[in-house]
C-alpha cells in the first residue's frame, strides 16, 4: 500500500481507528485522554494513532509532557471524492436498469 487511499481505507478499517477519528471530529484531545476511552495500553493507543498519522488523517504535536492528536480533514476530501465517483457510476447503472424495466414488454 503506497498510495494515500490506501493507507487511509486501511487506517480506517480498524474499528478503534474510526473510534479515535470520531473522537477528534470534537476537538484535539491528548494520548491520555484517547487512551482512557478504551480497554487497551497506552502503547496501543500510540500505535492507532501511529497509523492513522501515516495515513494523513492525524498529526500530533507535542505541548510540555502533553501529546496532542489533531484530525487532518484533507484526507477525507479524497476519501469522499473516491467514493463519490464509484456511488455516481452505481446510481447510473441503477437508472439505466429502472429505464429498462419500466419498458413495456
């Protein structure tokens, strides 16, 4: 996977990931702060949000001792723009086969 729509469905594919990516839709939160909403390390946190930075959907900052995650909306442009286009295609072929039912026979 080396390209960044890759990388985003598959960082997204995990259902924690998507938790924490909901989360963010809020306001920054901190590493702490994510991880004391599941039942998993702190290093496990670390790891999601590892991920989901490579795939561009996070950035962190660091403030003192505090470790901050930031979701990056760009990516979702291209995640929507993808799947527009594929939802465009499938609402077309639909049409096409309600046209041709709608023929009488």
């Amino acid at each position: 996977m080396d390209d960044e729509l890759s990388r985003a469905f598959a960082a997204l594919a995990d259902p924690i990931r998507r938790d924490i990516v909901a989360r963010l839709t809020a306001d920054d939160m901190t590493v702490t702060e994510i991880a004391s909403s599941y039942d998993v390390s702190l290093q496990a946190v670390s790891k999601h949000l590892r991920v989901l930075e490579a795939a561009g959907l996070v950035s962190r900052r660091r403030d003192g001792q505090q470790r901050w995650a930031h979701l990056e909306v760009d990516v979702f442009d291209l995640l929507t723009g993808w799947i527009d286009t594929y939802r465009r295609r499938a609402e077309l072929r639909h049409q096409r086969l309600d046209e041709i039912l709608r023929r009488p026979t």
